[in-house]
C-alpha cells in the first residue's frame, strides 16, 4: 500500500511539544518575574504582557515543527514496530516495551531534539558538546536543556 503519513500522531505530538514548550518558557519567566520582586507582595501585576513579549517563538515552532515532522511519526513507527515484535499483552512483553523505550528510544529523542534545535540554531558544529554536557543529565532528570 506505501507509506501513509501518521497525521493523527503527528498533530497530536506537535500540540504536545508546543504545549510543553509553553509551559516550560511559561514556568522560566514566572521565576525570573518572582525572583526579580521578591520583595513586592503582588507578583502577578502586569504579567501577561512581559510574558507575551518575552514568548520564545521560535523555540516554540522549533520544538512544534520537531513533534510533528519526527517525534509524531518516528514515535508512530516505533510503537508499530514493537507491536510486531511483541504482539502479546503479557506483563513481560509489556515490561520489556517499557524497558525498551528508556534503553532505545528515549536517547534516540534527546540525540535528534539536541540535533533539531542546534540544526535551527546555525550550531551544529556545537552538537558534540551539547551532547556531552547535558545528554545524560537530560536523560535522568527528563528536562530537554535548550
């Protein structure tokens, strides 16, 4: 039949990588903001309008674009490919998938995101340091350092 595109997968791990992205820009501006008035009682004040000024968007196409052109569809094609090779619910084929994914696929993610974003930024030549530097600590603690 050929390749179709996983657009269902795609979509949905590009809405999950903007929303995380968000979050997470979201989450760095609301400490930077607490931390600069500290002393002030009302932190909230005016918020909306630096953190919409201060939004990243092109990290946040860069990690959209990333979800749906490979995560979604390189995710799709993995979890295929384990269904065929372990085509039984039992509780070792589940554990060996679990297994799996941390020991394949979750450093397979970190090289290409790293890749992506470095690709996007005109720094690949600074793709071995960055993998050096924070790949495993991406890989333990689950925050992809940008």
């Amino acid at each position: 039949r050929g390749y179709r595109f996983p657009l269902k997968q795609a979509v949905t791990a590009s809405s999950l990588a903007l929303t995380g992205d968000t979050i997470a820009q979201l989450s760095s501006h609301w400490r930077k903001r607490k931390d600069s008035i500290s002393g002030s009682s009302d932190t909230s004040k005016d918020i909306m309008p630096s953190v919409i000024s201060d939004h990243d968007w092109l990290r946040a196409l860069r990690m959209t674009s990333y979800g749906f052109l490979l995560y979604g569809p390189g995710s799709y094609a993995w979890y295929k490919y384990l269904d065929h090779c372990l085509p039984h619910q039992t509780p070792q084929n589940i554990m060996l998938k679990v297994l799996l994914n941390q020991i394949v696929l979750g450093p397979c993610v970190i090289g290409v995101v790293f890749a992506w974003n470095n690709l996007w930024l005109g720094k690949l030549s600074e793709l071995p340091n960055k993998y050096q530097k924070d790949a495993l600590p991406t890989l333990f603690y689950g925050k992809i350092l940008i």
